[in-house]
C-alpha cells in the first residue's frame, strides 16, 4: 500500500509540472501570436503570418499536453477508488 501511494504521488507531481509547463507554454504561444498580429496590421505581411502561425500551432500541441495531465490525474482517481 505504501508503494502505491509513492508511485500515485510521483504521477501527481508529474501532472502538475506538464499542467504547469503547458500553462506556461501557452501564455507565450498568446503572446507570439499577439505579436503575429499586429505585424499582419503593420502591413509585415510575411512575418506576421509565419509569427502568428506559429503561434497558434504550438498552442495546439500545449492544449494536448495539458489535456493528457488531467487525463492522467483522472486515471489516477479511478485507480485509487478500486
């Protein structure tokens, strides 16, 4: 029983650093594609496109990373119910 309660701490930990980290990555994913934007509107076409895609790709992958901690700490609720 002590085992398993380490091993459901480590997993909470690990949930909380990618939530952390995914939180983090996002705000900055925001920030470039604010970026992005306004040098759509400043006529620099070109580099605010590419700034603003970017931007908006990475904040896919970081709402994935995100989803898959709080698909982990779910897991880890069931797993201490049984």
């Amino acid at each position: 029983m002590k085992f398993e309660l380490k091993i459901a701490q480590e997993r909470l930990r690990q949930a909380r650093y990618s939530f952390n980290l995914a939180v983090a990555a996002t705000t900055v994913s925001f920030l470039i594609s604010i970026l992005g934007g306004g040098l759509l509107l400043s006529n620099k076409a070109s580099e605010g496109s590419i700034a603003t895609a970017a931007g908006l790709f990475s904040s896919v992958g970081f709402v994935k990373l995100a989803k898959d901690a709080n698909d982990r700490l779910d897991k880890l609720m069931s797993e201490l119910d049984d």
